[in-house]
C-alpha cells in the first residue's frame, strides 16, 4: 500500500462504501476513456466516472477554459447580480432544451437540482393560488438523489429506511416501465404504466400534487426505456390535473441517450428539467434546473423572487468549463456520434446474451444494462443473497482484474450497466464486449454452470 492509499484508509469518508480495513482503488490519472491506479494498471472507464465524463478523460481544452476563468473572476455569486459565464450558459442551455424551455436556475449537482424543482413547484403554486399542491410522483426504484428532499422522491426503499424519520411525508411511487417484468398488461402494452400516475393522482387528490419526476431511461433497477406513447400519456396526464412535469435528466442529458435532452429523444416537452454531470462533463460540479416561461410568469407577475439560493450554484468557473464542454461536443458532434453508434453498442452487448446468466439488453444511446438471471429462459431470478454473492464476490472484483470499470449492482435485480464516455467508438466497444464476456463466463464457471 502506498501513503495515498493509507490516507484514504484511515482518514477517508468513501461515499455508498463500508468502512473497512483494506485501502481503496486509487485512481490516479486519465485519459480519454481510460483511467490508470497508482500501480499503472489501466482500466476503461465503462461508466464514465459516475455517468459524468462525456467528453473523456484529461481534455485540456477544459483545464485550460477553468484557468483562464479562474485568473478574471474566481469566484461571484448569482444572488442578484450575474456574471457572463452564467449567463452566456443559461443562453447555451435555452437554445438546446425541447420545446419553450427558457431559464435556468444553476445548482452545484443533481440532488440540489432535484430539491430546488421541488421548492420552485411548491413557491410557484402558492403564487397561483393552489397552496395545498405539494406532494410528489414518482416510480419505483428510481433514483432522483440522497439529501432530504431528494431522498423523499427517491424510490428505493434500504436508502431510504436509516432516515425515514426525517423524510418528507408527501411523495409516493407508482411502476416503472421494467417491460420484462411487467404484470399490468397482457403480453401487448396499453401503457398502464402511465396511467398508474394517473391513478395516483386521483388517489392523493389532484388539488394536493404539485410534480410528477421521471427519468427520460430510469437509471436504477438497469435503464428501463418507455414504451412508444408513454411520454405523451403522461404530459396529457399532468395536463388534465394541472400538475408539473420534471424530467429528471441529472444523468440522461448531453448526449448520454443520443440526444441533448429526453425530450429531443422520446418527443415530450417537460415544464423543468434537472441536470448536472454530463454539463461539465464532471471536470467541475455544477447542475440546475430548465423551466418553461409560464413559471417564472408567475414570479414575474407577483413582484416576488424565488426564496431560494445555494452560495456555490452557477460558480463562474463551472458555467465556463461548462459552455468550453458544449463547444467541444458541438464542434466533435460527439450526440451525433452516440446516435449513431447506439445500434452497434447495442448489438455488442446483445451477442452476450448466449452467456447462461444472461437474459436481457435495456438501454438506449451510450446507457445501457444487461439484467442477469439463474435461469433467463424459466425466468428465475437470483434470489436477494444469490444476487448479492454474484455481485459483491464475483463480478465487482471480476471488472476490476479484466480493468474495466462498470457497475455490478443489485439495488433491484442483478444487472452490469454501462456508460461509457460519449467520444469512445468501436475500439471501446469491443473492449467492453470483450471483458465482460469473460467476467460473467467466469461467474458462471464459479456458480456451476
């Protein structure tokens, strides 16, 4: 062990990690798709750090874009007054969100992007005189953040369990769009999925809902994709309730589906938007919320501000590394190249499907899961502990040993999920392909098959 690895043993707070006596992986540089440990051993970052790198690893063009704002303006807060960073963002953003989507209020990452629609819903429908719309929809599973308010919205029960007591009392979860196992419909979907949101709605009092949140592909669980008509099922929905719709795209925005938003991909308009990591592809933290006019109308009609502020959000030095980022993807037409390259992603990880575990490919874009089973073709899954022992005993250390870091996770039913930086092309592809064909067969081996 080295003396960083002993630091981060003994004095490290690892996040969503056991405290334990062995030292972390210590990631030392990157570049490209590619990150190295302290040791030299080279690892293909199959998931983009955290669904974050779009643009890949040691871009120069963003160091050099942070220095030099850095060395004009370091540091000025947005509270009131603005600077050209944000500003010159705030436009960039307008002109690539769907539909009328015009204003941006800048966070410093996706949980506080989550909270402060939330907040924006509840001081908006006190302006317009419905003050009891302050509950929240979501779906099952799905992951929207781990502060408080977010947590609330946050639909998977063990994060959720330690802090139940502090916990916001008004949201509830409704199905996600897992087709494969889905028991609403009868071999033929009549989007029954959405009109669970419908139902909730009318269960909780549709005078009492302010927001439905919804991911464009839900991250948690392994990249559900909607069926045809689910996202015009349910803007109708909110519609006829009055209710807002937030696209959660903390994770599936700037090109991760092939598309800059949800919206460009699957044909909807929300009334906000959340984003944050791909906007800067993760070389500084920044994130926020897109709205449509009719909500800061509202603000504008009754004199009043938005009581809400985070000292960091719209950070000078963030906003350029962000504009400096939407540069390079636009000169590189690095959605382009995820739009085109999705098929061959795809297909890739479909020729894994003759491993005897493996039973399913959901995805879409650069963000894609392959769901394992015991027994795919009678439908049986791994149970809670045999989930757990393949995860945790075989395929976390398997990844590590090939050099590829993707995500072996259980949090629902076992998948591997990637994402890899958005410029990596066939090599990479093929390289993933390549290494977890030889991770899950060798599971297999160990778990007898």
């Amino acid at each position: 062990m080295s003396i960083i690895s002993d630091m981060a043993k003994d004095h490290l707070w690892l996040h969503f990690a056991g405290i334990g006596t062995n030292a972390p992986t210590i990631i030392e540089r990157g570049d490209g798709c590619y990150v190295w440990d302290e040791n030299g051993k080279k690892y293909l970052d199959a998931l983009a750090g955290l669904f974050v790198t779009q643009i890949g690893h040691a871009r120069t063009e963003l160091a050099n874009a942070a220095s030099k704002q850095a060395e004009q303006l370091g540091f000025y807060p947005i509270w009131g007054s603005a600077h050209p960073p944000a500003a010159q963002l705030a436009s960039r953003l307008a002109e690539l969100a769907p539909g009328d989507m015009d204003r941006v209020f800048f966070t410093t990452g996706g949980s506080e992007a989550v909270e402060s629609a939330w907040k924006l819903a509840r001081q908006y429908f006190l302006l317009i005189g419905q003050p009891e719309r302050t509950k929240v929809v979501a779906r099952h599973t799905s992951y929207h953040g781990t502060t408080l308010g977010a947590l609330s919205i946050t639909g998977i029960p063990k994060y959720k369990e330690p802090f139940e007591p502090l916990l916001v009392k008004q949201t509830t979860h409704v199905a996600n769009t897992n087709a494969l196992h889905c028991t609403m419909c009868s071999g033929s979907c009549n989007l029954m999925c959405a009109d669970e949101i419908e139902a909730a709605i009318l269960r909780e009092g549709p005078e009492t809902v302010a927001a439905v949140y919804l991911e464009p592909v839900q991250n948690s669980g392994g990249c559900f994709v909607p069926p045809p008509g689910y996202w015009q099922r349910v803007r109708e929905i909110c519609d006829r309730h009055g209710v807002l719709l937030v696209s959660d795209e903390v994770i599936c925005a700037f090109g991760r589906l092939g598309s800059w938003f949800g919206g460009q991909k699957f044909d909807y308009v929300p009334d906000m938007i959340t984003f944050a990591k791909g906007i800067t592809s993760g070389y500084l933290p920044l994130g926020g919320v897109i709205t449509r006019p009719f909500l800061a109308d509202a603000f504008r009609e009754a004199g009043g501000s938005f009581l809400h502020g985070i000292t960091f959000g719209g950070h000078p030095v963030s906003c350029a590394v962000g504009l400096a980022n939407l540069d390079i993807m636009e000169s590189e037409r690095i959605v382009e190249h995820v739009a085109d390259l999705e098929g061959y992603f795809r297909a890739g990880l479909e020729s894994l499907l003759d491993i005897p575990i493996c039973k399913e490919v959901r995805g879409s874009g650069y963000f894609y899961a392959i769901e394992l089973m015991r027994d795919p073709e009678a439908m049986v899954k791994f149970t809670e502990a045999e989930a757990a022992a393949l995860v945790v005993d075989n395929l976390k250390p398997g990844l590590l040993d090939v050099g590829l870091l993707a995500r072996a996770d259980n949090r629902g039913d076992a998948i591997l999920q990637y994402s890899p930086p958005l410029i990596a092309g066939t090599a990479e592809i093929d390289e993933i392909v390549e290494k977890s064909r030889k991770v899950l067969t060798d599971a297999c081996r160990v778990l007898g098959y």
